[in-house]
C-alpha cells in the first residue's frame, strides 16, 4: 500500500480517537538523531571531567560518566511550534528562590499516552549571542525516582523558516543544580509539568562505580 495512503488512513483513526496525529520520521532520520544524542553524551562527559566542569573536585576525581536512559525512538517527535498571538511574561522561581524571566512563546502539543502539551519560552532579556535560544523545562513522573527531583530541560533553536520541530526528549538535561549548589537554576512551571514518565534523556546523577 502506498506510504502516504497508510499515513492518511493512520490520521483519520487516531482523529477518531481522539488523538493527536504525531508526525512520522524515517528510520535514517531517526538514526541521524540517535548519533547525534550518542555523540553529545561523549563530549558531554569530557566536560565533566574537565576544569570546566560544575562538579566538585572531591567528585570530579570519582567520575566515570552521567547516566542516561538508551536511545528510544519512541520519544522523539517532530511537532508543529503553536506561538501565542499575544505572549504573556513569566516569572519561573530558581533554585535560589530568587526569579527569572521568560516570555511564554508557544506551545507543542504530541501524543503519548494521551495528549500532551508543553509550552516554550525564550528569556527576557535574551541571552547575549544567543537570541534564538529556546527553552523547555519539564517535569515528569520520574522526577525524585529515577530522574533529577526538581525536572528537566530541553533547548531548541528557533528556526525563522518553518514552525516544524524535532522535539528529542532524549536530549533532555538535568539542571547545573543537580550536580552543584552553586547554581541558579529556573524550577519548570506547572503548566509543564507532565503526568507521564519520560523514560528518555539523563537520568539522576549518581557516581558509576568503576
């Protein structure tokens, strides 16, 4: 059967449903990312070992690596950007109970489990050299068992040209906060706070044993 009559029919059943078509990728398109995420984690981990890095020399002499779920292709999805008509400001509450602050810039909507929506923000002010810099912090059910208790992030880039994304949640990131005190980080807001769990992206931080 023609690809495209099978991706029509599968958006009329899962209309029926009740569900949010989410759009497909190909199996070539999913590797790409996968090695991507594979290739981030390495470099990700040289940093850690290295004078830059947010961990304590006490811990950084026992570190062997983060933790992080496998690849699943299950929690990668490309979704349409819905931006706001009229963006509304934001104050996310830190770490240090101190206030940082965005503009509340769209939403994605995606379907697991049921329908989900995450809204996406840019600070206010932008970051210097980085204006087309997206955030999305989430929470999930995992949060405090078998990932970082306060949440986790994703960034994006806006993309000028087109509202299509690859919302990749095996790219999500713990907070500099998980591993150091030293840091200030924005608590992800309630409206982002998901009822599923996000088996994808960096675990907790706990030392490897070596």
């Amino acid at each position: 059967m023609n690809r495209y009559i099978v991706l029509l029919l599968g958006t009329v059943f899962l209309a029926a449903c009740g569900k949010l078509p989410n759009k497909m990728l190909s199996t070539n398109e999913l590797q790409k990312i996968e090695f991507s995420i594979n290739q981030d984690r390495v470099e990700k981990d040289k940093y850690f070992a290295s004078a830059e890095s947010p961990l304590n020399d006490t811990l950084k002499a026992l570190f062997h690596g983060l933790n992080y779920y496998a690849f699943d292709s299950l929690y990668v999805f490309n979704v349409e950007l819905h931006k706001y008509d009229k963006p509304r400001e934001l104050d996310m509450i830190t770490s240090k109970g101190k206030i940082k602050h965005y503009i509340e810039y769209g939403y994605f909507k995606f379907d697991f489990d049921g329908r989900q929506k995450l809204n996406v923000y840019r600070p206010k002010p932008a970051i210097e050299g980085h204006a087309d810099y997206l955030f999305v912090p989430f929470k999930d059910s995992t949060n405090g068992n078998e990932t970082y208790s306060a949440g986790r992030y994703i960034e994006l880039t806006l993309n000028e040209s087109t509202d299509d994304y690859i919302l990749d949640f095996n790219s999500a990131y713990n907070p500099w906060c998980a591993y150091s005190d030293n840091y200030n980080c924005p608590y992800p807001p309630k409206e982002n706070h998901l009822l599923i769990s996000v088996l994808a992206g960096e675990k907790k931080f706990e030392l490897k044993k070596h």
